[in-house]
C-alpha cells in the first residue's frame, strides 16, 4: 500500500452505538480534520448525532457518550449532505476503515433505496492496514502509534471522534514521512491566512556552518535509502 499526495486530504473517525451496524447499531459522532497539502487548515467537521436507540454499555464506557447527551442532536439524515460536501473528492485517512465505511454505508442505505456509498464518494486510505505493513507483527492500535511516533495523546482518556481524527492525522503525516514540505510556497497558508514571518535583526552574526565528514555522510546516505525503502518513496533531500 502506498499512500497518496493528494492535495486535500479529510482525517476521519466516527463512535457508535456497538460494534455491528447489522444488528441496528448507528453512529452517533462523526468528527473530520482537513489536511491540505499535507498540513492542517482550520477547517473541522464535527457532530453528534441522536442514534434513535439505546447505546450499549460497553460502547459507552469506550467513549463516555451518553443516551440522555444526544437526545435532542440531529440525525444523520439531518447532517448527511453537509457530511457529504465536507468529504466530496478528498482522500479519507481512517484508521481501522471498514469499521467506518461500514457504518457510513449502513446509515446512507437506510436514506435511501438510490446506491450511495462512501468509499465511491472518496478515496480511502487505511492506517491500520499501513501500519500492519510498516510495522509487521508490532501493536498497531492508535495508542501503540502514539508511543510509537511521540504523538501526544494525553489528552485521551476516552475516546472522541475529532480529538481521535485529530490525534491521528498527526500519527499519520509522521508515519508516512511528515509534511510535504517545511517552508510555504506561496503567499499564504492551507487556510488562507497570511504566513508568519520572522524578522531575523540585520546586525546578527553570521550562521556557523559546520560540514559533515565521510562517515556522517554515509550515515545520513544510508538513513535516506532506509526511509525511502520503508515509505516507498524517494526522499528529496
């Protein structure tokens, strides 16, 4: 599997009333991070949702969502198209995917009798399953990648759709080797606001520049050819 750089990326999790949307169980969060260009904009979608059943117990103390809490939120019907638009042509980066596309799919099909599915919507790319590859035989939950990356989860005592979509879309960017670029290459941001600048003082003194020896140089060499065989892509630098 290798993953793609597609300009406009959607970093997607959803909890659920139980484990299998053929037994009835429904969605009940849907939390979604945009990447553009492979960093982060401002650009969130995020909902619950009033599943119209109860949740089981166990699925609530997995997530800590409560049946009195989405009594009065809408239903999927209600936020399906807005649902819709925010994913249109975007790649989705899940984790663990055929339990989300299989939910998402399960709700679309009881809308309607017209054939609509989420993985014809968009691409669908699988972190689990990328993970099991880079990682063979290695704990691959989003908590082991966590450690794993030095991502930050601390905040993830339950689990939440967006703070998940959030934790993971950092998960992601490491494990498949970071932002596509540090600087910007143009006048603004992902999001459209203006590029922080830094203003370095002009009486500074001149940057120190240290050159690397032979045997750093085949170290750094030999790290490239390691990152480029593990990503399946060439490093640029």
């Amino acid at each position: 599997m290798h993953y793609s750089r597609n300009a406009r990326q959607v970093v997607l999790d959803t909890e659920t009333t139980g484990i299998n949307p053929k037994e009835g169980h429904k969605i009940i969060e849907i939390g979604c991070v945009e990447l553009l260009n492979r960093r982060f904009t401002h650009n969130r979608f995020h909902v619950y949702l009033n599943p119209d059943r109860e949740i089981d117990a166990g699925a609530i103390e997995v997530h800590g969502i409560t049946n009195e809490f989405l009594r009065d939120k809408p239903k999927f019907k209600d936020v399906v198209e807005d649902f819709m638009a925010f994913t249109a042509g975007a790649e989705l980066i899940i984790h663990n995917a055929p339990f989300d596309v299989g939910f998402i799919n399960h709700e679309l099909a009881q809308l309607s009798a017209e054939t609509r599915t989420i993985d014809t919507h968009s691409s669908i790319f699988d972190t689990l399953a990328y993970a099991r590859k880079k990682h063979p035989g290695a704990r691959n939950s989003l908590d082991a990648l966590c450690k794993r990356y030095g991502v930050d989860n601390s905040n993830r005592e339950l689990h939440g759709a967006l703070l998940d979509a959030e934790i993971l879309a950092e998960v992601y960017l490491i494990m498949t080797g970071g932002q596509v670029s540090l600087l910007d290459d143009g006048n603004q941001q992902a999001d459209g606001s203006e590029p922080l600048v830094v203003h370095l003082p002009s009486d500074r003194p001149p940057l120190k520049i240290i050159a690397c020896n032979e045997e750093e140089l085949q170290a750094h060499q030999q790290r490239l050819a390691k990152i480029a065989k593990e990503s399946g892509v060439s490093a640029q630098w």
